[in-house]
C-alpha cells in the first residue's frame, strides 16, 4: 500500500467575493490553502494514505484547519504544535484583462519559526515511500529551509521517492538569501522536479540551450534542453515535468504539461479552460494528480502526465485551493467527456 507525506505551510486564505477588489468589501470567505496541503488533500480524494506534516499554532483556527484536513481523509497526527499565529493570504480574484492578487501575512508564522529536530522524521517516515515538497518552504524562512533539508537527507537515507515543485514566489524569499542560494542543495535530493522555465531560470539558474523562446511560443526542444540540464546537473532526478499555461485572460487559459524520463519526452493533450472558478492550487492539483499517476501506473509515463493534466483542468472548476474530485471524475475527462452533463 502507498503512502505519502507532504511538508509545509498552510494558511488562513481570506478571500474577496466574486470579483470584487479590496477596496470594495466589507467581508471575506474564509478557506484554508498552501501548496503542500493541497496535494496531500488531492491524494486523499484519490484514496491515496497521506499525512500533511506542518507546524501550527495551538489556537482555536489552526484547530479548525486540522479538523477540516482529518475530515477529507489527510492524516494530521504528524503536526508540531507551537508557535504564535498562522500564516495568512489574502485574494482578490481577477477578471478578463484584470490579474488576480495575492498579499501575504506569514511573517512570524508558526513554520517559520519552526527549529532542526521538531519534527521525528524517523517516525514520520514509517512505511512511507514519497515525500513531497515544494519551493514555498524553503522560501519562508531560513529556519523551515534548514527542516526541509532535514526531511530531504532522511528520506534520501530511507529510500523514499522525494518530489519538489520549484514553485519560485519573488514575494517570499525576504530573509537575506536568494532561492538560487538555498534550492539547489534541496533539489539535489529530489527524485521528480516539477516546474516551468521561468521556476528553472529563478532558482536553478537554468536556460533553454540552442532554443529561441522569444517568440511568444515555446517548443517541446525548451522544456526538453531544461530537463537535460537539469538532470545532468542533480544526478538523482529522474523525471522532470513542465506545467504549461497559456493565459488569454483572467478567465481563458489553456493547460497542459510534458515529462521527461531521461529518454522519452511525453506530451498531454491541452484543454482550454474558458470559464475558470479558481485557478489557485492549479499546479497543486496537478502535482496530487501526478503523484498519484505515477504510483498507480509507474510504467505508464503518458496515462500518469494525462490524469495529471485532467485532474488540474478539473480543479480550475472549484473554488477554493483544494481539488475536490475524484478519480472516476479524472478520468471520465480523460476519456474525453467534458461535457459537464447533470450526472443523474
């Protein structure tokens, strides 16, 4: 039987109604998010054993959080309990040509502050074979930085599969380090790399060799030229997979994704998501969706790529940042029925 644990932060997500800016409202909607949550939540959707390890403050809302994640089916037994608040995001949804906004409040936040040793990796990894983190982490603060390494080394000393989504946030890294200082020391733990040219830029240092992507169109050889790099440069990764995201506006975006196995380079079909509820978590989605592909069908790179792809283009479709679909609902998409008929 599989078993995964994720590790990071997850927030108080308060969020305008509607389309309305900041300036309009006088109320929000209160969700929970953060990247590492939301895989953990997508696998549990999917039957999927996962426990999401983090560190929140002993208060009333934090509880609230670890409730609703216990209640979707996300092991929660593994959370360090200390520390003054929890982090906070705040979003204002966008609309055609208007973006979307994010304004951050996780200064101080309970994982921030989070020390080497808090956490009993031995303990958390039993029966355990992948571990999944994100570039949002390490991002915080130098102190969740240093945890993330300690969980990496751990699990590279198990055996388990680690898996990152570089997920580079210009609007994190304030603590006196750039992410190209601190990620590549990580990401030479990691098994499976997701991200995109501009997160391999950012944080790897990483270009398209031999490519021009001037054009406004990038070819299947960019994303092929990066994985080599990549896998060249961190020996351990096997696979490196490339979300891609064609915005026409804030409410048109096309949506698919490649991977990378060393030898072969696989491409998803491409959706056209015309009437997007909620784009955050999209790429969460995707990683949920992919992690379980390829633990389900570990010999069959496209069907894992496609139930990926599928599983995110779904969660575009549900507000909030937690993809709440099931895999019956993957892969009817997958098998081309989109329609969106009342199912009776």
């Amino acid at each position: 039987m599989h078993k995964v644990v994720t590790f990071g932060e997850v927030m108080l997500r308060l969020a305008t109604p509607g389309n309305l800016r900041f300036d309009q409202i006088d109320q929000f909607s209160a969700t929970f998010g953060g990247g590492e949550a939301n895989v953990a939540v997508s696998l549990a959707n999917y039957g999927i054993s996962v426990d999401f390890v983090t560190r929140l403050p002993n208060n009333d809302i934090a509880r609230a959080c670890a409730k609703e994640l216990r209640g979707i089916g996300v092991g929660v037994n593994q959370i360090v309990w200390g520390g003054e608040r929890m982090g906070i995001y705040f979003l204002e949804t966008g609309a055609v040509s208007r973006a979307s906004k994010v304004v951050y409040d996780r200064g101080h936040s309970a994982i921030a502050e989070i020390q080497p040793g808090m956490v009993d990796w031995d303990a958390v990894f039993e029966g355990v074979n992948w571990f999944h983190w994100t570039g949002i982490t390490p991002a915080i603060s130098q102190c969740a930085a240093d945890v993330c390494f300690e969980a990496i080394q751990k699990a590279n000393e198990k055996g388990i599969i680690v898996s990152t989504d570089l997920n580079f946030r210009k609007n994190l890294w304030k603590y006196g380090k750039s992410a190209a200082e601190v990620m590549p020391a990580l990401v030479a733990g990691c098994d499976i790399v997701l991200g995109n040219e501009e997160d391999a830029a950012m944080v790897l240092g990483i270009h398209p060799e031999g490519v021009d992507v001037t054009g406004g169109k990038v070819e299947a050889a960019a994303y092929e030229s990066v994985s080599k790099q990549i896998m060249a440069r961190f020996p351990r990764c096997k696979k490196v997979i490339t979300t891609l995201r064609g915005s026409v506006n804030a409410n048109h975006n096309s949506w698919s994704g490649v991977l990378w196995d060393g030898s072969k380079l696989y491409e998803a079909p491409t959706y056209q998501i015309t009437h997007i509820v909620d784009r955050v978590g999209g790429g969460d989605s995707f990683m949920g969706g992919l992690i379980y592909g390829l633990l389900t069908w570990p010999d069959d790179h496209q069907k894992a790529l496609e139930f990926a792809v599928a599983a995110s283009c779904l969660k575009h479709t549900i507000y909030g940042d937690y993809n709440r679909v099931t895999v019956d609902e993957v892969l009817k998409l997958m098998d081309g029925d989109g329609s969106g008929r009342v199912a009776r």
